[in-house]
C-alpha cells in the first residue's frame, strides 16, 4: 500500500495527468472476436452490457460478466476471445493516460476488474463518451476527456492503491526529494542544492524532475511555497511579514507581488475571504 509519505508525491504527480481518447464505441462482439498474445501501447476499458467472453491480461485470466468493468493496461501482454453462444456487447474505450513520463498504469498497481458500480451511471457516461468522441466539436474534446476522467474517479475511488513493483524504488527517490523540498521551504532552495541532495548534475536533475512532476524544479518550489503560505494564512494568526520569512522570502512586498501573481488575492485579501 502507498505510504502517507509517498501518497504526496505521487499525487503531484498525477495532478500533471493528461488524457487522450482514441476511440469510444458500444460493439456487438461477433464469434470471430478474437486476438491473442499481443501489447497494446494504450490502455484499454471495457463495460459489459450483455453476452459471454475470455480476456486475459498478463497472467490474469477473466471471463466478465455484464455490468463489470475492465481495465486493461497500456504495456501489459493480453489476449482476448469470444466464447460459444452469445458474444459481449460492450461499451470500449482505447485512451492514453499520461503522468510522470509515462502511463499511469505503468506506476499504479489497480485491479483489472471492477463490479459494484452503478450500472445506470456507468452505461450514461460512456453513452455520452461515445458520442462526444464522434462529434468533430472542439468543446467536444474537452467533453470526452471529462467523462474519461470521471469514470476513471469513479473507479478508483476508496481503492487502497499500491504502486507497481518495477517502480518502487525511483517512487522512494521521488518522495524523498519532494520531502526535501518540502523541509527547506522557509529558504530561497536553489536548483544546485536540490540537484546536490539527488545526486544528479543539475541539467539532468532538471529534465528528470520536469519529466516527473510535470514543471520545472524552480518552478515546483515556488507552487508549494505558495501553497505553505495559503495553509499559515488560513490556520494561524501570523503577520505576512512572519509568514513570507516561514516561505523564504525576505522581501514581504515582493512576497506579496508573488502571492497575487500566483493566487489571484493579495495575502492580506485572501485572508479576509476565508
């Protein structure tokens, strides 16, 4: 299970996800529904309506029934088949899910199988899926990739969530440099003393940061200094003054400008509108 420590950086991590659609579709499978032995480069759902079939996914092997819903991860070998009798119905979905260089299923360790869903909900939102995926809308775009996020909410929500094996070790390295970050907030952190505490030269310790938390380091630190300033304006009675020292700001005028710019309010204004 994720650690509450690793949970952090992981969740920074994926609040940089992007999404993409290939396709949507509701399929009657036909007997002759079948392919075996092959690794898709993108993940895969499937939401059976009706019918019979096999698939299996690495050494998995299911046999779905309606109203289940399949994950089938991007990378992972899979074969499927139809079954003698009455072939599924089913709604698909081909996507690509993307966060720290890579899919997200390449990181989280999920079930490949998911029942006790609302059947109703589940069948509206790929209904609505396929057919926002048909339209050549723009606004259409932004549609599917929102109902693709909230089937995937609904998935996923309340599952202890473990992290892949094979990516156990770069998550510790990960946790350990965002607690790092973390730890030296109340200081201007540069990018070689962060690099220096990661053991990478800084050029490289810069690209593989951004390819993780999706920006750059720099960048990182100055979000989460303006988050640690939002949590002490609303949780205690500090001055800005006090406040822009505990964030590494010497300059409270210049904390401010920072503030607005990132925010929207002055500290001083969003204290007032909690």
């Amino acid at each position: 299970m994720i650690r509450n420590d690793t949970h952090t950086a992981l969740q920074d991590m994926l609040m940089n996800m992007q999404v993409q659609i290939d396709e949507a579709q509701l399929t009657q499978c036909w007997h002759d529904w079948r392919d075996i032995d092959y690794c898709p480069a993108y993940n895969k759902l499937y939401f059976i309506m009706d019918g019979e079939g096999w698939i299996k996914i690495g050494e998995l092997e299911l046999y779905p029934k309606p109203g289940q819903l399949i994950l089938m991860p991007a990378h992972v070998m899979q074969s499927y088949s139809a079954l003698e009798g009455r072939p599924f119905l089913k709604y698909w979905c081909h996507f690509r899910a993307v966060a720290a260089g890579g899919d997200v299923f390449q990181w989280l360790d999920v079930p490949y199988c998911y029942e006790g869903l609302s059947r109703s909900e589940v069948e509206r939102l790929f209904s609505e899926l396929v057919e926002a995926h048909r339209s050549p809308a723009f606004a259409a775009r932004l549609k599917e990739q929102s109902l693709l996020l909230h089937l995937l909410s609904d998935m996923l929500e309340g599952l202890p969530l473990q992290v892949q094996k094979g990516q156990s070790h770069e998550m510790e390295r990960l946790t350990l440099i965002q607690q790092y970050i973390d730890r030296h907030l109340h200081k201007e952190l540069t990018l070689e003393e962060m690099a220096e505490f990661a053991h990478l030269h800084p050029n490289y310790f810069s690209k593989y940061f951004k390819r993780h938390f999706g920006m750059p380091p720099l960048k990182y630190v100055s979000r989460k200094k303006m988050e640690r300033a939002k949590l002490l304006l609303k949780t205690t009675g500090s001055s800005v003054k006090e406040i822009a020292l505990a964030t590494g700001f010497e300059d409270a005028n210049y904390f401010s400008k920072t503030f607005r710019r990132e925010v929207g309010y002055s500290p001083t204004e969003y204290r007032l509108s909690l």
